[in-house]
C-alpha cells in the first residue's frame, strides 16, 4: 500500500516536473536563437569600414610583387631632387631610387618598377587600397598617418622642416612680418596645417592660397597671387632653381615644423614591411661601413665578419627574411650607398648643392643610423 502510493506520488512528480521543466526548456532555446539571429543580423548589417580603418596589408605582398614581376611605386613625379619625370620618360630623384633599391633587392633589377604619379590628395587612398606597393613621396610621418590611416612607415630617408619662400625686396624677413599676407601652400598636406598653427599661436592674421597641384601652388606664387609660399625647405630650394629668375627670390632661415620624410606600406603586413625596412636600412649602413657601388667588388672579398655578414657572404640574414641572401650586395651594386644616392640627386653632384645637415651619418653629426645587420 506504501509502495503504491509512494509510486503514484513519484509519477505525479515526474509528470508534474516535466510539464514545468518543458516550456521553460523551451524558452531558453528560443531565446538563445534569437540572440544569435540577432547577433548575425548585427554582423550582417554592420557598415563596411571605410578605406583608412581597414587593415590593408593583410595580404601577402611579397608574394604579390614576385608573382608580377614588378614593384609598382607611388611617387610625386613632379618634385625635382626627389621624384621627377622628364620629358623622356625617365624618373629620377632620391624617392625613385628608395623605389630602384627595393627592385633591385627583390629582382637583381633595378628597373623592374612601374611607378605610379599620385598627388598629395590620392597618395593615402592608392596606399590603402593595394593600388601601390610602396609609397616613397616625400610624405612626412606623423602620429594620425601612423594610426588612423593604417601605415605603416619606413626608416625616415631625409629629415626636413618647414619653410617659407618670399621675393627678395618683399621685406619679409621673419614669420610676423607674414601678418595679412597671401601665403600660398599646397593642400592635403601637413604644410597648411603647420601654417595654420604657427599663424594661430601668434595671433597673426593672413590669407591662405591653395591647390591640390603642387606646380599649381607654384605657378600661382610666381605669377604675384601670393607674397610668399610654404612648404619644405628641401622642396623650396630646388624649386627656387626652376623659378624664372632664382636670385630674385630666398628661402628665409627659419623652420617651423618637423618634417621627417619616409616611405611607407600597408598596415598589417609585417613581412612585407620587414623587407622594405632592411632595403632602406642598407643604403644607409653600407655608407657607415664604406661600402659603395664602386668598392662593392673589393669589398666581397674583405676579412670582416662584420662586412661579409652585411653582404651575404657568410650567414643567412637574407634568407632568413624570406629575400635573396645577397640583396645588399645588389642594392649597393645598382643603386649605391646612402651618401651616393643624396650626392646625385641632392647634393653635391647637382645643381641644387643641398648641404646634408642632418640626413649626415650619426657619426658625422646627423641623423642617419641603421641597427645593427646580424
């Protein structure tokens, strides 16, 4: 009789258990679909992330430019000293030769680049979106571009400031005198917004003139549409050399930014950026340890650990890297050391006679230093 009713007792629990167990089990599961089609819908709806908060270098790129057969390269093409075009066809400059090194590192050739004109405006976008490689266009590295653009940036190549070019009997001789002035500059790039802040923490009023175009921006200072224009001092003194009469105009001694030029590459790629970093650094340790296209044969045959290391005589730091294990050797021997690449297109050797200042070696007062090769 116990036994009985203890089993009608269990069975009424089991039933009644069950029946409350279930709906609620029920629920559960529903809710736990519908978070997860609601967690899809989101995905599914979420805005595609615009051009600068992507990761662009995702993809590999070495294998990329080997499979082309090319590097494709966005320079100026239109600043003198650094990337210029001539009538030719032919390119030149200290960006072009950053571009020549990296080809002659990767394919034994120098001329194994296609380069790609971009303005100050498109440069970024071309970047981010694969159209280039390598960007080498005199484009100073700041903090934003670093970040929010998703660069990422090489060693610096030549370390500039911002300056200012007037007319000689302008009597302009310091940035107060700039008070009310038409000051032309080119837009798009840290110059305007350098002239904007050094204007606003003087208080000094003046009017700016700008174009997207840099020979625009020049053409319309030498036309009298502005008393004076901006922009690198690098870039000022060799166009003060294309100017309808030079000795009219002068770049005035003061600098009002940092402006440290370097190339750059996709985000996100560390191999790719690897490689092009250690090209860069070659030009600039092969100068440190006198190596130069015209030594580059003897040198092959030194005793030094340290310079047989460097060359790819002995080791594997090349290789190591995913590149030939001699790609110093090829790019001293097609494009030169630091001081040879600066002397032809800048320095002494030109037209332009641009004193190193502080693109000289560590060793000789300046800048320039490469880590150690090993």
């Amino acid at each position: 009789m116990n036994y009985q009713k203890r089993s009608r007792r269990q069975g009424f629990w089991h039933r009644q258990g069950w029946q409350m167990f279930l709906p609620r089990a029920i629920a559960l599961l529903l809710a736990g679909l519908c978070a997860g089609l609601c967690l899809f819908a989101l995905a599914a709806c979420e805005p595609i992330p615009e051009p600068n908060q992507m990761t662009v270098g995702t993809a590999n790129r070495l294998k990329t430019v080997l499979g082309r057969g090319k590097l494709v390269c966005g320079v100026s093409g239109e600043l003198p000293g650094f990337s210029f075009v001539n009538k030719e066809g032919k390119y030149s400059g200290l960006d072009v030769d950053i571009c020549r090194a990296i080809a002659a590192a990767l394919f034994n050739d120098p001329n194994a680049v296609q380069f790609r004109n971009l303005n100050a405006k498109e440069r970024f976008t071309a970047l981010q979106s694969g159209e280039v490689d390598v960007l080498s266009r005199n484009t100073t590295w700041t903090l934003s571009r670093d970040t929010a653009s998703r660069l990422a940036f090489m060693p610096v190549v030549f370390y500039d400031g911002q300056g200012v070019m007037v007319r000689k009997d302008s009597n302009i001789k310091s940035i107060t005198d700039l008070k009310d002035a038409d000051i032309c500059a080119q837009t798009g790039t840290t110059t305007e917004q350098n002239l904007a802040d050094q204007m606003r923490k003087r208080n000094l009023t003046y009017k700016p003139v700008v174009y997207e175009d840099v020979n625009a921006t020049f053409n319309a200072y030498q036309a009298g549409r502005c008393a004076a224009i901006t922009a690198d001092r690098s870039a000022l003194v060799v166009r003060r050399t294309r100017l309808s009469d030079p000795e009219s105009h002068v770049v005035l001694d003061f600098v009002i930014s940092k402006e440290p030029l370097a190339p750059a590459v996709g985000d996100g790629d560390s191999k790719w950026s690897d490689i092009v970093k250690w090209i860069i650094f070659t030009a600039i340790e092969a100068e440190d340890l006198d190596i130069s296209s015209a030594n580059l044969a003897t040198q092959l045959q030194s005793k030094n650990a340290e310079i047989r290391r460097f060359l790819g005589v002995d080791g594997s730091l090349g290789k190591d890297m995913g590149v030939a294990n001699d790609f110093t050797a090829r790019v001293i021997k097609h494009i030169g050391n630091y001081a040879e690449i600066y002397d032809r297109n800048l320095g002494k050797d030109t037209s332009f006679k641009l004193p190193r200042g502080q693109n000289e070696l560590w060793k000789n007062g300046g800048l320039m230093y490469a880590p150690p090769f090993r």
